[in-house]
C-alpha cells in the first residue's frame, strides 16, 4: 500500500530564513544605514520645527497671502497673519515629515539591498573555501584552497587551511607508513617462528636437543617481539601527551639509566658531564627518552669510539645533549632519522627497529621540547634536547657540572 506523501502545512513553510552571516551583515548594514539616516533627519526636522519666524521681528509676514481660517475674521490684521503664518508653517512641517518618512524608506530599502550585494560580495571567498573543504576528505588531501585575491582576514584564513590540510596530509601519510611498517616488522618474527615450528614438527628424528634449540630461538624470537610491541606503545603513549608533570632532574634520570649493564659500553669511552636541569614532565617517559638516545649512541657506534652525555640549564631550560661517533651521516637523512622504522642501513642482528629516535621526538614533542640534531663531519651525531622552563623552578640559578666517569 502506498501511503500518500503530506504536504507541509501553511504555518511550516512560514518559517524565518537561516540566520546566515550574509544575512545578518545585509541587516547591520541597514540597520546601521537606518539609524543614521534617522538621526539626520531628526536633526534638520527640529531646526525647522523650532526656528523663529521673520515676522516676530517686525519683518513682513511670510505668508501674507495666506487666507483667514476660522474666526480670525475677529482678529486685528496682524494677529491675522500671524495665526495663518502658524498654521501654514504647521501644514508644512506635517508635508515635510510624510515626505522625510517616504524618503527613508526608499533609502533604508536600498540600504539593505546594497548591503545584501556587498555581504555577498565580502563573503563570497567563504563560499569558496566551504566547497573546497567539503570536497576535501581523508582520500583527496592534496587540494588546496589557493584563495586569489588581495591580503586580508580571509585570505589568512585560506592560508591556514592550506597548512592545516599539508599538516594532515603529512600526518595521514606518516600514518599509513607506520601502520604498513609496523605490519611488516610484526609479520617477519611471526614467520620466522612458523618456519622454526614447522621445521621441528617436520622431522620425525627430532631429538630433545632439537627441539630444546628451536624453544630457545622461539624464545630469543618472543623477546624482540616484546620489545617491539613495548617500543609502539611508548611511542603511543608519547603522541598522547602527558596527563600529569611533576620536577624531574636530568642529572638523577642519566645517573640512574647509565648503570644499566650494556655489552657494547666496554668498548667504548663513556663521558657524562652532569649538572642539576629541572623540567616539569613524565618521570618515566623522560628516562625511556635518556635511555634510547644512550642507546642509540652505543649500538650505532664504532669500536674504540666515545659516547658524550651531559646536562646543562640556561635561561631556565633543561638541556640535555649526547653526541657519539659512528658511521657518516648525510646532513639531509638526519631528520629522516627521527621517522618510525627509518634506518640509514638494512637491519642487522640487533640492530634495533628504527623506532628509538622516532619515540624521542615523540616524547620531547608531548613536553613541549625542541629537538636539535646535526651530523658530526668526521662521522656521528650530536642531539640537544631543549625543555621549556619549568613553572616553579624556572627562577633558580645553573649549577656547575662534575664530570663523572663511567
């Protein structure tokens, strides 16, 4: 059965248009127009209304040919004109302010049409900017507004929707290769313990030995993936940002991070220079950041090379710089460097998943602190972390660092 379709009621199509910008613009500017134009008016209105007449100053009446009304016929002569002088003055005043009435409604008609065209006119980059933004989606962020035009508040407004557009273009871009690269790293240890299990399972002589060797690699397999699924998280939970701050002391973070037994700190000379640099922040984001870039220092270095860590404050901001020796760095892969998964070499053994200096950034970017890394010309990197000044500690004095060695 088709049920019959019911037309709006009469009162339902009586309803006000949308309150829209370029209406509401159209009534300031009338309504702006209407005030002005009514105080003019009332102005010219009451000097008219409350001049003297020349007559009243011995001058000859200016309406000395104006008939007796009523029963003026009584009257002197003179107190004739005047009376009629009165009247036709009232009659003329009353003339004057139908036609001032008339002219202001014209006027205030015309205003708001003016002002009807000229908010078009001033909103129509705005239509402009609306269209593009709806057509604009997660598949399609490489458009851009590009608003012509001269250099004014809307034409700012296009300017900043075209970087925030680039910004999560970028963003969405970043997502998606950490998402395939994430994947892929979590793919590989899955296949490799497939393989191990099938290859046991596969041989029907498998001794205790064997299968003892494959549980061992499972279990050495189980741990890299631990620490892969642990590094995402921090890197996760980093982008989050920080949901409390307390003071943390750089120099207490590296003291108590550099005691960690570490193979490859023997081979190496390990310098710490530490002085007091208070920051407001996570204490546990701030020692897993102290302890990827010490890491990160050792396992990219060379055999007899050094490891130089040190803390500082000026102006009230908590540094903290690492420089290493290592392999050449190309100055234009070093930001490169700060990027999920991105590594100057193919992996190798324990080479680490290219997420450590990514989890930095994101830890000093969820502190508010700027991160500054340059490529040593003989081979290496030196990284300075800057923190902003803490809110309660950030009058006091720098201490002098002690040189300590490890």
């Amino acid at each position: 059965m088709r049920i019959p379709r019911t037309r709006p009621g009469f009162w339902s199509r009586l309803r006000p248009p949308r309150r829209t910008a370029r209406l509401r613009l159209a009534l300031l500017f009338g309504g702006v127009f209407m005030v002005c134009a009514f105080a003019l008016v009332g102005i010219n209105y009451l000097l008219l209304a409350t001049a003297p007449h020349g007559f009243d100053k011995g001058q000859p009446p200016p309406y000395s040919g104006a008939k007796p009304v009523g029963n003026l016929a009584s009257q002197p002569p003179a107190a004739q004109l005047r009376e009629a002088a009165s009247h036709q003055a009232d009659v003329d005043l009353r003339r004057l302010l139908i036609q001032y009435g008339i002219a202001l409604g014209i006027a205030n008609a015309m205003a708001f049409t003016l002002g009807w065209l000229a908010a078009g006119r001033v909103l129509r980059p705005l239509s402009t900017i609306t269209a593009t933004a709806r057509q604009i989606s997660a598949t399609s962020l490489s458009e851009r507004l590009s608003l012509p035009g001269p250099d004014d508040e809307l034409k700012d407004l296009g300017d900043t929707l075209d970087g925030l557009f680039a910004r999560l273009e970028a963003s969405f871009e970043a997502q998606r290769h950490f998402v395939a690269n994430a994947s892929h790293e979590l793919r590989t240890p899955l296949t490799t313990d497939r393989a191990l299990l099938q290859v046991a399972l596969d041989e029907p002589d498998a001794t205790a030995g064997m299968w003892r060797d494959a549980g061992e690699e499972l279990l050495a397999s189980n741990t890299e993936q631990g620490h892969l699924i642990e590094a995402l998280l921090t890197l996760a939970t980093s982008e989050a940002g920080l949901h409390h701050r307390e003071p943390v002391d750089l120099c207490a973070v590296i003291r108590a991070v550099l005691p960690t037994p570490r193979p490859e700190t023997g081979r190496l000379g390990l310098h710490l220079e530490a002085a007091t640099a208070v920051l407001d922040g996570d204490p546990v984001l701030t020692e897993r950041l102290v302890t990827n870039l010490v890491d990160n220092a050792v396992r990219h270095n060379i055999p007899g090379g050094w490891v130089q860590v040190a803390t500082r404050t000026v102006g009230g901001r908590a540094i903290l710089s690492v420089a290493n020796t290592g392999p050449v760095i190309p100055p234009d892969q070093v930001d490169r460097l700060f990027q999920p998964f991105q590594r100057l070499q193919p992996r190798r053994g324990s080479n680490g998943h290219g997420l450590g200096l990514s989890i930095v950034h994101a830890i000093a970017a969820a502190h508010g602190a700027a991160v500054n890394a340059q490529a040593l010309p003989r081979g290496g990197l030196a990284i300075d972390v800057t923190f902003p000044p803490p809110g309660r500690v950030a009058g006091q004095p720098a201490q002098r660092g002690v040189a300590l060695g490890v």
